[in-house]
C-alpha cells in the first residue's frame, strides 16, 4: 500500500503555482446545478423525496457550497466529497444513493468554475484517479501539499468505472484545450478496500468512496 502511494505521489508533483480562489457567481452556480441535478428515478418514496430535498437544498445554497468545497479541497473535484457537506441534511455516509445526484450535479458545477479560473490562469494539465471504492485514490489526494497540486489546472477524483463515459470525459477536456496528463489508477485488495477503506470511512464520517 505504502509502495502504492509513494508511486502516486510521485506523478502528482507539477510545478508548484498559486491555486488562488475558486468562486462562482451565485445565479451562474444555481443555474448550473439546477440544470445538472438529474435525480435516481429508482428511489422511491422517503428516499425519493430525501433525494428532491437534497438537490433543491444544493440549487438554493450552490454558491455557498461551491466556496466551502473549494476551502477545503482545491482543485480537487470528487462527487463523493462534496456528499460530506451534505450531512447537514441527513447524509450519513450510509445513505449515499440519497445525496449522489446533488453531489455530482454540485461537482459538475465546481468543475466548469475551476477549469474557467485555470484557463486564465494558463493551466492546461488535468490528472485523473481510477479504482474501486477504498483504493486510496482520495487519501492518497488528501495526503499531497496544495502546493504541489496547485499546478494542475484539475484533479479529478473518480473511479472511472463506466469506460464509455469516462473516456467521453476525457476527450470532452481535451477539446476544451486541456490535457489529460496522466491517469492513476489505484487498486486495493477488495476486502481490505471494504474492512478498511470503506467501512472505516464511514466510521470516521468521511465518506470519500
């Protein structure tokens, strides 16, 4: 695990620039969420009118959280990140399909913001994580000094578990003038990945799956 990391780190050293601060114009951030916030049409009754209170609680407070996230995390952009300023209204870290379509519409929203800032700013190289769920992609992110990630125009925390639409993703950056640098995928044995990257996550409240 250790090896691991220590090999992550390594690709994750661009030359160190001002990360600055990501803000968003608040009817540009509601308009933004609004059109990304596509509800699970699977939940039904509680969870289905949790996830609706969920996505109208992130259209109403986007800016709000758009400059929380970006306090805390950067140019980092994980869905599952933005779950844990969730927890306000009712996320747990055990109730994750409840709050991932108001994560991922919130994480959209940042996205387009932080790589506006990093096109001013002549960033153009993104980095990507890959790997199941208690891999280490998000500790290992966590673990790196801002300054060290701070020349990356992104760092895109996912799994990238749906080839097809990873890969429109990525060519998606491209054609925007970006560069994919590099892509770090991360694997962990899947029952320590559960024991003790999932479930310990939870445990401490931090649910970066």
């Amino acid at each position: 695990r250790d090896q691991r990391r220590s090999g992550a780190l390594a690709l994750l050293k661009p030359n160190v620039g001002d990360l600055g601060g990501v803000r968003a114009d608040p009817k540009f951030s509601q308009e933004t969420v609004r059109t990304n916030f596509a509800p699970d049409k699977t939940l039904t009754g509680q969870d289905a009118i949790q996830q609706d209170a969920s996505g109208a609680y992130a259209i109403e407070n986007a800016s709000k959280l758009l400059d929380e996230y970006a306090g805390l995390h950067g140019n980092e952009v994980s869905a599952d990140k933005f779950k844990d300023l969730l927890r306000q209204i009712g996320y747990t870290g055990l109730n994750s399909e409840i709050y991932h379509s108001a994560a991922s519409a919130l994480g959209k929203a940042y996205q387009k913001v932080l790589l506006a800032q990093a096109k001013k700013a002549g960033k153009t190289e993104i980095v990507a994580t890959a790997g199941g769920s208690g891999s280490g992609k998000s500790t290992t992110l966590d673990e790196i000094p801002a300054g060290e990630k701070s020349g990356y125009a992104m760092l895109l925390d996912g799994k990238l578990a749906d080839y097809e639409r990873a890969v429109t993703n990525l060519k998606s950056f491209e054609k925007m003038g970006f560069k994919v640098k590099e892509i770090v995928y991360f694997y962990r044995d899947p029952v320590e990945s559960w024991i003790n990257g999932v479930l310990s996550r939870i445990a401490s409240k931090q649910d970066y799956r």
